[in-house]
C-alpha cells in the first residue's frame, strides 16, 4: 500500500476515493439531518454533478498514468 501511495498517480487514487467517501457521508449527513429540505431534483442534480467531476478526475488521472508509461 506504501508503495502504491509514493507514486503521483496513486497518491491522486486514494485523494479521488477519499474525495467519493466524503461525498457519501456528506450524503448520509444530509439525510439525517434534514431529509424533508432538499428535493429530489435537486439532489439528482448533486449527484450527477458530482459524478461527473469524479469521471473526469479520474478519467485525468488515467491519462497521465498512461503519459508516464510512455515516457519510460
């Protein structure tokens, strides 16, 4: 795991996975707190959003692990 950690394209991984399980938990806050307030419009539109952004960080990531490879 160390080692999969001290690359850059390991270390972006673990923050985008971080990035995803604080997106959900944010969620469960969010229901827990105030399930009535927000609509599923606009919910809906948070999670899309945000699933975009994940794909193209990801999708980023991908293409300069594939960049580096290249290089070698």
């Amino acid at each position: 795991m160390r080692r999969f950690l001290e690359s850059d394209t390991g270390f972006y991984y673990a923050v985008g996975l971080f990035t995803v399980l604080v997106f959900l938990g944010g969620l469960v806050v969010l229901a827990v707190v105030s399930p009535g307030d927000i609509g599923a419009i606009e919910l809906g539109g948070l999670v899309v959003g945000f699933f975009l952004f994940i794909l193209i960080f990801f999708v980023s990531v991908t293409v300069h692990r594939l960049e580096d490879r290249d290089e070698r």
